[in-house]
DNA sequence: TCAACTTCGTGAAGTCCTTCACGAAGTCGT
DNA sequence: ACGACTTCGTGAAGGACTTCACGAAGTTGA
C-alpha cells in the first residue's frame, strides 16, 4: 500500500549517494590527501578504515556508491580515488564563502587555514560593529553588511557561514538567501527556517557538550534513581542554566502565564498522567557502547 | 547464527535513550529554556517541534523515552520538561571541562559564555606554547600542560577539549585519557583512537563545508560531469615487511612508492598550504555528525 | 601456467530511526 | 454535565544505514 510513496525516495534518485557516505567522504578524503603527500600509491579498504576510524566493510560500501574503482587483491588507488572523492563532493572548482559575524568565533574561523587548503575561498567578512569594519583577518577585509549582496554576486558566493549571536541569526539567514546564497553553516544555537533549495547545516558546541554529558552521566552509574516526581504544575525553577540568548521568533502561540489569572482553578488541576501506561520506563541503564563511531542522522 | 550476537545489542539494554534522541534533547533544553525564560508554562509538541526545526512526531516520540510525562490537550510543563531533559544529560551537576590548545580556536571556545551558561565549566586551560602561559582567558589562566594531570584530578574534570593542531592531537588524547578524561570533543581534523569507556565527539568545519559543498554541486546541475577516465591501473607492489612509521601509526602496512624517501616534509605541521589552494595540502576532516534532521532534498 | 593469497564488490540480513495513524485522556464552552 | 476539540502516547509500517559473508577478480611466486 506504500508503493506509491516509493516516488519520494526516487525523488533522491539518480547518483544517490546515501547521505550518511556523504558525511563520510570528507573523511576518506583526509586520510587520502595525507597518503598521497607520503606518496603512498595504494591503500587498501581496510587500511583506510583504520586511519579514518572505520570498518573496512563500510569505507567498501561508502565507495562502491562512487563506482568500482578498486583493485580486488591491491586496492584503491590513492591518487584515482582522490580525484573521484574531490569530483563528487564538487571540490574541483573553488567554492567561494562569506562570513558573517566576525566575533570571537567567527575571528578564529576567518583565520583558519583549514578553510583555503580545502578549496573554500573566504571572500568576504561581514559585520555590523562600525569597530570591526575595515580590520583586515587572513588578508580579508571585514566589510559593512550592507555590501553583503554587491559581494556575493560579484563573487558567486553560494556559502554562507553565520557567526552572530543567536538573535540575528534568523535575519542574516534570510538576507542571504535572498542575496543568492544556496548553502548556509550555522554556529549560532538555532534553528534556521530556509526555503526549500537551501541547505543548513549547524554546528553547536553546547550540543556536543550535552551529548558527552549524557554518556558521562551514565558511566559513574550511581543508580540512585530516585523517581521522578509527578509533573506539578507548581514552578519549581528547575536548574539547567539561564541562557542570556534567547530570541526566537517562532515561539510563539504557547500558553502564557496569565497576568490576570482568568482560568486559574481550572488550570492548576489534572496532575497528569500517572505511570500506570505499561511502556515508556525510563530506567537508567548501564550503557556506554563506548564506540567512537556512533552517530545519528 | 545471529541471535547469540544478541548478547552485544543487549548491552544497551533496556531503557535506554535511542542515540538519535540524545542528540535532540539539546535543542529541545535550549527552546524550553528560552520559553522558561518568558515565564511561559507549556508547551505543545507541535509548537516545541516548531521552534526546533523539527516533526511534532518526532517531538513526542523523543520525549516518550523519557517517560509521559505531556498532558493530552494541553501539551507538556515547561518547567518540569527542563528539568527532567537537564536530569537525563547529566547536567544537575556542573561539569567541568578542561581546554587543550589554546590558539585561534582554543581562544574563541575558552571565551564562550555558551560554556558555562549550560553548567560547563572550564576549570582549566592548557597550552605548550610558553608565551601564552599565564595569560588569561575568560577569567582562567593558561597553564603548561605539565599541570594537566594535577588539575584534572583536583577539580575532578571528566571532559577535554582538544583544539591543537592535529598532528599533537593523539598525544594529548592519550594524557587526557591518562589523567582520567572520559569524554573528549576533539576539534582537530583526525580520527582518534581511544579506549573503550571514553567516548570521543568531533566537529569539523571543513567536513560541514564538503557536505554542504556536495550538495551546492547538484543544484546547478551541470552534468557535465566528464566520464571518469579508468582507475588506473596501479603497478602497485606491496610492502613486504614493514612500512615506516608516520605521523599516524594508524596508516601502517600500505604501499609505499618504492625507493621513495619515507618522511616527505609532511612531518608534524600536516597542515597549513596557505597559498592557493587547489588539492594539495592539508589535512581536514573528521565527521561524525549526528543531528540535522531538517534538510529537506 | 598454476596454486595460494589478498582484497574488492555486493546481495542479504539485521539494526536503528522516522513517520504514520489513531485511540486515550484531558480541556473548554455552554 | 456534555459534546466538541486538543494533544499526547505509542504500536506498526517503512526507510535508511550497517554489518555480514562470500564469490569474483586480480596479484604474486615458483
Ligand atoms: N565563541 C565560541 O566559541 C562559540 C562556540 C559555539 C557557538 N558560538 C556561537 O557563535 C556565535 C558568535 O559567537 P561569538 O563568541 O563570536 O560572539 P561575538 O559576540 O564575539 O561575535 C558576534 C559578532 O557578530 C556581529 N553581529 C551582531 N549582529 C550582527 C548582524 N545582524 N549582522 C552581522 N553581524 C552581526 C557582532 O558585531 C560581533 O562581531 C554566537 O551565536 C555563539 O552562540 C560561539
Ligand atoms: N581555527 C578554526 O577556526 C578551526 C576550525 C576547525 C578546526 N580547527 C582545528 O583546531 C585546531 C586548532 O586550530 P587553531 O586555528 O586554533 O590553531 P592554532 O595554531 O592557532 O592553535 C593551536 C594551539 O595549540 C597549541 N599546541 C600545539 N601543540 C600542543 C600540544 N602538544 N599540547 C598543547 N597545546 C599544543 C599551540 O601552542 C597553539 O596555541 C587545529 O587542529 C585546527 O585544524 C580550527
């Protein structure tokens, strides 16, 4: 009864390189480019596995959806394989970047070598503070936001990087999209609405953080799950730490606190759900797959 | 044949948050964060997923691991829904982090007020570079990395943070692990071996870029895309013994060009071309992603 | 040329995650 | 108190990704 919906996933159609290979691509590419300076002339799967932190059975698979390029009983060639990894992740040409936000972060960012030696070409640093304007990072000038669109045509800039506080994200994503920029990565803690044909990508430090301290809570298991109580309405001011950003613009139709209380006894009433539902339990486990490889969409 | 390998699998056991969840709690601390911060009380899931960049399916899927704790018709406690995601990532408690590698990067993440405001807590920053030592950042000093050990175990730091260049990057991995770090985010592009129990996260920028550079590369759909010309044959003859060492002990047993002098000036510095780019050069990459559910195709 | 190896390529099976869909539980207005 | 509405919680179905496992293709040495 789901055939018909198979034409979504055909919409992914043609080359169809799972995006998980995608992630991965990078990777391989890494550790081939630092073969290739050593003059390595071969590698096999499962030598490039280990230096990329892999299996072997993966990097096969991950590759075979580039084409057959191996060698059964040698391997792939490091300089061929290169080539085709550059070529499909679109590495051929430079790719030409505009940063916008040269705080802290985007400061580092701007001066980062990592950017050039891999074809991204830092055409242009944006700021609102009059301070920063005019400062040169990594021979890039920092301009006014106001020649943000001048330069991203001038230049064919299809990737944006957004390095401003949380609050102006959403308005610099927007003005680049409209300004022609197709792919946007996003430091600022949150979530981007794009149009259709742009893609965000977002990297979040606190977000990593979070994760390891979720698996470091489970490491010293101390089992002492005291169970949780019943969610009163009452405000209990939980922790979890006051963040000074926080603009969203999408939050909103949510229940207010009423100033005036106009349904106060009616509000305060159903405790909510016992724990009487036979699934859900959240118990505390002893986990720690320990692997470094594991991921998630 | 594969039910005895159940045995694995059943490590994770019961109760367990999926991966893909740990990763979304983050997001969805931080919206119920902003939200407490409005003195608002629920939430829906429709409106949580909003703010999220997110399905209202998924919202409620997610949150179901961590109990039931909604309430039909009306949604979820803010306030009691923050407390109990801050309790499931371990972060009732402080955690304290220590910084290694405090250069462009290391400088912008030592300053970050995003660390604390989510109970992180720098305790220590490390650094070999005598000139940087003492100076201060953030209201911590830099101290040789000599005093790691000491100050990991006197301000019971489980979690690092690596931003040396790469090719130092192993090496302070392993004095972390040594000094009793259970949890590293590592910054520099390499793939990091560690023992089991110590759970490692990367982020890198030139593998964000590659990706979104990938995807950049099929919207202008120039399928020019020049037959690629065969795989080389590679008269490749394997190593028979030994291979040299490198930088990587990781990339050992491959094919050596023959005759070829083993360390080519790849020694140390990996990465840093600077000039224009093109193929050659450094090293990037890393991956390891987890998160971005929100691209649409 | 042949036998012994090595390593790729890939269907198939298994695992994890997402999406669907709908009953249950609760609220709200009258 | 009741009927109309909301919104959660969750089994089930479907996909996506990973791992297995093994035949095929190619290499090396005698
Ligand atoms: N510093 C870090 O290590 C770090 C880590 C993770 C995430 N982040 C995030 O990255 C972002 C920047 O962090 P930061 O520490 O560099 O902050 P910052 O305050 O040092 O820098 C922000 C910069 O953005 C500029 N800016 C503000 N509004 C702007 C606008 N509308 N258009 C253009 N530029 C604008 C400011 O002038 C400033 O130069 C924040 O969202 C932060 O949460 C930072
Ligand atoms: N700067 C960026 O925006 C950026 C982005 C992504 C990744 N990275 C990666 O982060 C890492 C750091 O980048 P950076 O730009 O800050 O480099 P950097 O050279 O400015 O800083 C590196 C710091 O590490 C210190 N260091 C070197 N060896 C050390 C050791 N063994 N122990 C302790 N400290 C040591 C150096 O003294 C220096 O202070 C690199 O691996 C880089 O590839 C940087």
């Amino acid at each position: 009864m789901t055939e018909l919906r198979r034409a979504a996933g055909a919409a992914r159609g043609r080359s169809s390189v799972p995006e998980a290979t995608v992630a991965r691509l990078p990777l391989y590419l890494r550790v081939l480019t630092s073969l290739a300076d050593r003059a390595v002339r071969t590698v096999s799967s499962e030598t490039l596995a280990k230096a990329a932190g892999m299996t072997s059975a993966k990097v096969r698979k991950d590759l075979s959806y580039l084409g057959s390029y191996g060698t059964r009983g040698v391997g792939y060639d490091v300089d061929f394989l290169l080539g085709r990894i550059a070529a499909e992740l679109g590495l051929t040409e430079d790719r030409t970047v505009v940063l916008v936000g040269v705080g802290n972060l985007g400061h580092a960012l701007a001066g980062y070598a990592g950017f050039r030696s891999r074809g991204f070409r830092v055409v242009a640093l944006l700021d609102v503070d009059p301070d920063r304007i005019g400062e040169s990072v990594g021979g890039v000038a920092v301009s006014p936001l106001d020649e943000m669109e001048a330069l991203v045509e001038r230049n064919q800039v299809t990737i944006g990087v957004i390095c401003t506080p949380a609050a102006a994200a959403q308005a610099v994503c927007d003005r680049l999209v409209s300004a022609g920029i197709t792919s946007i990565l996003n430091f600022a803690p949150i979530a981007l609405s794009v149009p259709v044909g742009v893609d965000v990508r977002k990297v979040d430090l606190a977000v990593e953080l979070q994760i390891l301290s979720f698996h470091e809570a489970r490491k010293r298991s101390a089992p002492a799950t005291g169970g949780v109580a019943a969610p009163t309405r009452s405000p209990g001011r939980r922790a979890g730490g006051r963040s000074g950003e926080s603009d969203d613009p999408r939050l909103a139709m949510v229940t207010r606190a009423p100033t005036g209380p106009p349904t106060l006894g009616t509000r305060g009433t159903g405790p909510l759900v016992g724990t009487t539902g036979g699934t859900s339990g959240a118990a505390t486990g002893a986990v720690t797959g320990a692997k470094t490889g594991g991921e998630a969409s």
